[in-house]
C-alpha cells in the first residue's frame, strides 16, 4: 500500500515537471508577475520522457491498488482493516485526475489568458510583415504565452504563431514599435529568436 502512496506522488511530480514549461508562464500571466519565472523552456525536450514515466507510475500505482485488493478479497481468515485516505482509490482517483489535468495542460491553457492586447487598427500607417523563427516552443501554450506578449506592444497588428512552424508572422506599425523591441518582448517569455526576416 506504501508502495502505491510513492507511486502515485511519482506520477503527480513528473506530471508537473512535464507540464512546467506550460504552467509557469501561465502562472506568470496570471499573477502579473516578470516573465523571469517562465525560464523553464529547457524542460520541453524532455515532456515526451515525463508523460511516459507519469503514465508508468500511475498505472503502476492502481496495478498494485487492483492486486491488494485481490489479495484482501481472497484472504478471508485476516480482518479487514480500512485504508488510510492516502491508501485508498480516492486518494489514487485524485491523483490521477491531477496528473491529466497537468498533462493536458498545453491543449487547454488558452483560456486562462487575458483578451487584453488585442489586435489593433491601424489607418495609413507604415505596416510591416516580418517572421520570427524561435527556438523552444513546443506546445499550444508557448504559442498563446509568445502571442500574448507580442500582442502586449503598442503598435501590433497581427500576430500568428506556430510551434509545429517555430515561428511567429507579426504585422506592425513601424511608427508605434520597432523589430528590437519585438524580439526583447519574445525573448523574454524564455523562448528565443533566433532569426528573422521582411515578408516580401
């Protein structure tokens, strides 16, 4: 029973680890707080590894939940004695809830994002079209995450990002905001630019 308690907090911990580079900008957004906190960008490769390990542990855990309860049916001389909360099917029904929340996670996040930063008219202003290519993003999250803080700047247009693309296409005034500041504002949500180029 001990070894289902330590199973399941195994899932939960690679569940959230697989899910931090998703969960802290989206803590960051809603806090208000610097993007600093959304420095975990280096654990996307590894989200593919973690989902596997929290699906492992978790079905570990109720495999060893389903066989003691097998073995307590089939014991009938020992007295039946209730399980702690930790021990039990609600404790481990709990935890596996947690752990798909956590790992779908990417699919969902959108709709914890402010609408603030809409796209904005703009009338006979210089507009411009330039791709960014950055590196990092690997989910919905990081595009919502990138688009939010583009779309933040004075001046933006329209913003359309990719992660299967690694790119994000921005339209802007070039007389409300420059490409420096783009590429600070990218930058800073921890995913990088590593090129950009004038849509022709």
């Amino acid at each position: 029973m001990k070894s289902d308690n330590k199973t399941a907090g195994l899932g939960i911990l690679t569940a959230f680890a697989a899910s931090l580079c998703c969960i802290t900008p989206l803590l960051t957004a809603i806090a208000g707080a610097g993007s600093f906190v959304a420095k975990f960008v280096w654990l996307a490769p590894l989200r593919p590894y973690l989902t596997i390990v929290t699906i492992c542990a978790i079905a570990f855990a109720w495999f060893t939940q389903w066989k003691t309860a097998q073995t307590s049916a089939a014991d009938c001389c020992t007295p039946n004695k209730k399980p702690s909360f930790f021990q039990g099917k609600t404790f481990l029904s709990l935890a596996t809830l947690l752990a798909a929340l956590m790992l779908t996670l990417p699919y969902y996040t959108h709709i914890f994002y402010p609408a603030k930063g809409q796209t904005q008219a703009v009338s006979s202003s210089p507009i411009r079209t330039i791709t960014f290519k950055i590196d990092g993003m690997t989910c919905g999250g990081c595009v919502v995450h990138i688009t939010q803080e583009i779309k933040q700047l004075e001046g933006i247009v329209h913003v359309k990002t990719s992660y299967e693309k690694g790119n994000a296409i921005v339209s802007f005034d070039s007389t409300a905001v420059d490409v420096v500041a783009i590429v600070k504002a990218i930058d800073e949500t921890g995913y990088t630019v590593v090129q950009h180029a004038i849509e022709k």
